[in-house]
C-alpha cells in the first residue's frame, strides 16, 4: 500500500506531464524514485524536469534510472525543499510530499521526521515561494489538500477524481 500513499500512478504523471510541457525549468517536490521527472522527461524531451527529494538512496536510483534510460533533461538533487534555489524553477508538481510528516502508518522508512509543525511549516514556506512566482506559473498537485496553493492561482483543470488538480498562476 505505500505505492499508492507515496509513488505517482503513470496515467496521472502522463496527464501532470502534458499539462507542464511548457516553457522552462520544472520541478517535482519530493520526487521519490522519479517516476514523474521520467515519465515526463520521455515524453517531452525538449522539456527540463528535476526532481529534489531528501532521501540520498531515492535520488541514486533515480538518477541511475535516468541515465539507463538515456533522459539527459531529468535530473534529479538530494536536497531538503528549504535548500532548493526556487528561481532557477518555473513550473511544479507536488504529489502531497508533506503528508508523510503526519503519516506515521503509511512511511517510506523511519528517516523523516513526524511533526505536525514541520507539516505546516513546509506548507507556509512552499506558499510563500508560489505567491512570488509570476503570472503563468504552472502547478500540478496531486492527493493535496492545497494548503500550498495560493489564492492567486486559478484551478485550470482536474481529473482523477478531483485527486489531480492543474493549477495556473494569474
């Protein structure tokens, strides 16, 4: 039961993939094992996708995966999201990374800590970096309650049972 909790479907990385191919550098959020970033990066090769995740062991396989598979625009960067320089990025997916500092029953491993503040804090601070972004942004979330979309984003689309949900900033 943790694929479904924490690892993207393909038909909905597919769908989150066609919505961000768009112009730019985009970003997954706690990309995990990177099945969007590849499945986006084999479908839209002239698009750039990166993907950050916090577990060093994810990012290795990722990024042989990448390689194997001959993706030279998905690339993926063991950081934490408070470490990431979110200029250099214009266009997201999030896939509820969060929920697992309140999800004690559905973890990955025992490396993440569970906190409800940190919960929230994340939330804010991605927030926050989303109210900068400028008009056109794109955000993808999926299996997110939305605390991190700001008022000044529009839900262009949503499918999958409302659990997808294609975000574009005004």
């Amino acid at each position: 039961m943790i694929s479904l909790r924490h690892w993207t479907p393909l038909a909905v990385a597919r769908k989150a993939a066609d919505y961000l191919n768009v112009r730019g550098n985009i970003l997954d959020i706690g990309s995990g094992t990177g099945k969007f970033c590849l499945t986006a990066a084999h479908r839209h090769p002239h698009c750039n996708y990166y993907g950050t995740e916090q577990r060093h062991e994810l990012v290795h396989y990722a990024n042989v995966t990448a390689s194997y598979l001959g993706l030279v625009n998905a690339c993926f960067i063991h950081a934490n999201i408070t470490q990431i320089n979110f200029r250099e990025f214009d266009h997201f997916y999030f896939y509820n990374s969060f929920f697992e500092n309140i999800d004690q029953e559905n973890a990955i491993d025992d490396t993440i800590e569970v906190s409800q503040s940190l919960y929230e804090y994340y939330n804010r601070y991605l927030l926050a970096i989303l109210k900068d972004k400028p008009a056109g942004t794109r955000v993808v979330t999926y299996q997110s309650l939305g605390e991190m979309i700001p008022a000044s984003y529009v839900l262009a689309e949503q499918s999958f049972h409302t659990l997808l949900q294609l975000w574009i900033q005004q």
